[in-house]
C-alpha cells in the first residue's frame, strides 16, 4: 500500500542521477536503496556487493531466468 512520506530534498536530489541511469523512478530508487539497507542491516556479516547480488538472484528466480548451478 503506498504511504506519503516527506523525505528531504537533499535525498531526492541524489537519487535522480541513480534513478536515471538504472531507469527507475525516483521513488523507485529510493525505495530500492530502502530494501537494500534493510537487507544489510539483517545481514551485517555479508558484503553490500554479495547483498545486490542475492536480491538480482531471487529477481531472477522469480522470472524464471534462473538455471541450476553445474558444478565443475
């Protein structure tokens, strides 16, 4: 369900250039950066890098782009 929120303009000024270049929308890139944090924050032992890979991964998934690991 959506919510108003006021956020700062400072906030909103650097998410344009981000929200751009990976076509979203502004909000959409802030609440994209929202999840991330969020996932970090559950998971302080995991590098913010191995975080965004994770979230790709299920996104993946859930598209039915995934394929099963072949070891070796």
């Amino acid at each position: 369900m959506p919510v108003a929120m006021k956020i700062s303009d400072a906030l909103v000024d650097d998410a344009k250039p981000y929200a751009a270049a990976e076509h979203r929308s502004v909000p959409k890139q802030i609440e994209y950066w929202a999840r991330i944090g969020k996932a970090v924050t559950d998971n302080p032992e995991l590098p913010v890098s191995m975080v965004r890979e994770i979230m790709l991964a299920q996104q993946e998934r859930l598209a039915g782009q995934a394929a099963e690991y072949q070891f070796g």
